[in-house]
C-alpha cells in the first residue's frame, strides 16, 4: 500500500477500531488503489471519503415471540455510497450481524454494483435476529417490526434493498407487505419478490449462476472449463444451490456443500436429483445438511459453527466455489486446494477468503475470482428487477438470463482488461477494485465529494 493509502487506512483503524471485517475489505481495496492515484491524483481526496458510510442508520426492533415474550433485537441500514444510483444491497439476518460486518458488506457492495455497469449505488443492511428455530409467525412479527422503521429511509429512487443471508423470498414477502402498507404505495422498493408482485425470473438463481458464468470466462482464458470437473462448493443457502446447478448444467461434478453444523462429501457427484432433494431440505423443510449424507450414504463432517473449522476445502476438486460466508477459507485452507490440483476459485460469497488465501492462489498461480466481481450476478439481476418494475413489465426468463450472462461476461472482461492497462494481468482482484473505483470517483468528484 502507498503512502496515501496507507495514511486513510490508519484513519480508518483509529476512527474504528473496533471494526475487523471493515478494516479487511477496505485494506484489500487500497491496497490496489495506489497506482491509480499515481495516474489520477486528483482521486485522492476521493478515497478519504469512499470509506466513510454516507449514513449509518441504527434502530430497535422489538417482536413478541410465540410465548407472548418480547424480544428486542437490533436493525441497520448502512447506506455507504449513492454516487452513481440509488443504494442497493441485501438485509442480512443472523446473530453475528453487528456495525463491523455491514459496513465491510456495503463497501464491497459499492465497487460491485459499479462493475455490473447499472446505475446502482452501495448499502447494505440487517439484523442480529436468528431466524433458525423461529416458527413461520415469529418471523414474520419479526419481518413486520424490522420494516415498521426502515421503511421511512428507503424508497424506489432512494435505497432498494434486497435478500442475504437469512433473508429470502418469505422475508421479503412479509417486509414488502409491511412497506406497502406503511407507504400506501406499490414500488419496486425491495427485489427478491414473489413472482405473483413485482419479481424477476433468474433473480433466485442469479448469484450462483452468474459465479458460475465468471468462473466460466476466467478458466477459458487458460482453456479450460467446466465439464467433467470436480467442484468443491461450500454453503447449502441460495448462493450455494443455484451455483451446483449451473456447474451441472456445464458438465461439472459437485461434491461438496455445507451449512453451519457441518459439510457433506460425496465424490459420486451432487446431481440433479440430488440437489432437488438439498433444495427442499433446505427451502421447505428447513433442515440440515447432514440429512443429506443419511439419505445418500455419503460422509458428513461435523464443523465448529465459525469459519475456518472447515475441512471441506480438504476434499479433491478441480475447482472450488465458496459460497457460504466470509472469511470462511484461510490460508492453511487454500493451500491443501492447491496441493490437491485445484486450479480456479471464484467467490460465490462475500469475502470467504482470507487475504492469506487470497495471497496463496496468487503465489501459486490460480484463477482467483473475488465476490465483488464474480457474484455481482445476484444484484445485477435486482438491477433488472428494478427495469422491469418502472416498465411495469416481465421479461420471460430467457431474455433475463440472457441479460445475466451479458452482464457477467462485461465484468469478466472489464476486471481483466483493467488489471493488464494497470500491469496486473490475470490479477482479478486489483482489476476488479480499480474498474469498480473508477466510475463512483469519477461521479463523486463531479459532484463536489459531498
Ligand atoms: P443463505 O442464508 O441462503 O445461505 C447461507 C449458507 O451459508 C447456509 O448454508 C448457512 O448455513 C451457511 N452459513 C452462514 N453463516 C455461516 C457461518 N458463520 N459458518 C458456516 N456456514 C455458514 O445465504 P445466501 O446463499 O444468500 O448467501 C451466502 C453468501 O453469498 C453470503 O456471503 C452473501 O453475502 C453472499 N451473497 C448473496 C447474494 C444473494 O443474492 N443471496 C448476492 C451476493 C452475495 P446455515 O443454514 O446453517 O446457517
């Protein structure tokens, strides 16, 4: 890191200590930032306020649970940057959710929604509340109450969140109703929804297939593909699912997926009747991965719930998907990968990697895709429902895959083609934060870094 970059991000540790994941996200962006401020100087004063929140927004969230107790949780919306679009970016639910993580969110979100090319500002949003265990009518209180404040800082042209973590399809349901009547107003203010009012075709599937579309690009650039490959994939959510499909639609074998409690392996290969047997365990029932090696009689490994207890990333793979949660692979982690012949990793997640993996794929030579490039796929797609909702129109599900794999291919080409005008070819990371960076500093200084 240069002697500017290096002077912000001490500001950023002094102003924040407290802050780990923040302070990893905003060191792996200017760390590629300095010969860019060498080209563009007058960017510097940029970077000083690229890394402060526009507004950090903090509120309770009290629900009554089944027992007629109540429960106070917290609620956030951080809305980081609006320069070039309304804010845009997911609710995250689960216990970990602090300051910390959402700003370390919605500043990766930033550069991401830049790279899709879509008029779409960073934010990043959620709660500590835990939605496993909860029952259908707890959520929903929850849903209700969360949104009986957030409602008053978004709007369609304002701040358009979305699904992460904890938050899919039925959580968006209850909020969107909850805005509908608060508002008195039907707007495209949240995307993720119900086919039945205002969703887009592909946005569920969206983030793990457009990983799958970049990982596609990056290994063609050495000749290489999907089909007959072994994938390790991590996560068992939306991310994880959608992305063993493309890979199988491809040729490829999965044979890993995980969730908090544990990871199955099953080097026969996850096929698709396989995955639609993970889809309602998980989507309807609601269960555990490890129902999946009793059904099929493949390993199960029980894991620590942090990350970094893995194993996983100790199975064969040719190529690997992380798809789960941040910093989720170490270093130690991605080098049994690399010992074991993996030769691509893209980033279905936000920030599985630490930067000592990252660092190791680098060292050793392999495609390395980060989130912020090759799962910009989901909110690209949000980005279309948002089209569609001011058209007030559907577009069939072809058109919007077509759309995807479009938008994909642009960021693919746009990292790389960046990373090599800088000197960096092949390094995704730093063409990814460059590109992303020059669009939001180009607008924020037009306007007077306000
Ligand atoms: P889901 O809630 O649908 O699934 C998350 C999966 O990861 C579950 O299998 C979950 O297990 C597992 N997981 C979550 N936290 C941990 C943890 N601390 N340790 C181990 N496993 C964990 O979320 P998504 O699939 O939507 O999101 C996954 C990742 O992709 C996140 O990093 C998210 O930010 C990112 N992402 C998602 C997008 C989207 O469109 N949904 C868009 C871009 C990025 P369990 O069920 O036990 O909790």
């Amino acid at each position: 890191m240069n002697d500017s970059m290096n002077e912000v991000y001490t500001s950023v540790l002094t102003r924040d200590p407290d802050q780990p994941e923040f302070h990893q996200a905003v060191e792996e962006v200017l760390d590629s930032l300095g010969p860019v401020i060498e080209r563009r100087p007058e960017y510097a004063p940029v970077v000083k306020a690229i890394v402060e929140p526009e507004r950090v927004i903090q509120f309770r969230v009290p629900w009554y649970d089944d027992n007629g107790d109540l429960n106070v949780n917290r609620g956030f919306r951080i809305q980081m940057n609006g320069a070039i679009g309304p804010y845009k970016g997911g609710l995250r639910f689960h216990p970990s959710v602090n300051q910390s993580i959402l700003k370390f969110l919605a500043f990766e979100q930033v550069f991401k929604n830049s790279l899709t090319g879509l008029p779409m500002g960073g934010g990043k949003g959620g709660s500590d509340f835990d939605p496993k265990g909860k029952s259908e009518a707890e959520v929903r209180r929850f849903c209700q109450s969360f949104m009986m404040e957030l409602w008053r800082h978004i709007g369609a042209d304002l701040d358009v969140p979305a699904g992460d973590i904890g938050v899919g399809g039925r959580e968006i349901g209850y909020m969107f109703g909850m805005y509908r009547k608060l508002a008195n107003e039907f707007t495209g203010v949240l995307t993720g929804k119900g086919m039945a009012y205002g969703g887009s075709l592909i946005r569920p599937e969206a983030t793990g297939y457009g990983t799958v579309y970049f990982a596609r690009e990056m290994l063609s650039t050495k000749d290489k593909s999907f089909d007959g490959a072994k994938v390790a994939i991590s996560g068992s959510g939306n991310v994880a699912q959608f992305a063993a499909e493309k890979v199988l639609d491809l040729g490829g074998k999965p044979v890993t997926l995980s969730d908090s409690s544990g990871f199955i392996y099953d080097p026969d290969g996850i096929d698709r009747q396989k995955l639609a047997f993970v889809m309602d365990l998980k989507n309807n029932k609601r269960g555990r991965i490890k129902e999946y090696a009793i059904e099929y009689g493949c390993d199960y490994t029980e894991t620590q719930p942090e990350p970094n207890l893995n194993g996983l990333w100790g199975v064969e793979a040719d190529i690997a998907l992380p798809c789960a949660t941040q910093n989720e692979m170490n270093g130690e982690e991605a080098k049994m990968l690399v010992d074991n012949g993996c030769i691509a990793v893209a980033e279905g997640a936000n920030m599985p990697c630490t930067p000592e993996a990252i660092e190791c794929f680098h060292h050793h030579g392999l495609l390395f895709a980060p989130g912020k490039a090759s799962n910009a796929g989901g909110v690209a797609t949000s980005g279309l429902e948002m089209s569609q909702n001011s058209l007030r129109l559907s577009w069939s599900r072809e058109e919007v895959d077509r759309r995807l794999e479009e938008i994909m291919v642009n960021i693919h080409r746009n990292a790389s083609e960046t990373a090599r005008e800088y000197g960096m070819e092949g390094n995704y990371v730093a063409g990814a934060n460059i590109a992303g960076f020059l669009k939001v500093a180009e607008s924020m200084e037009a306007q007077g870094l306000l």
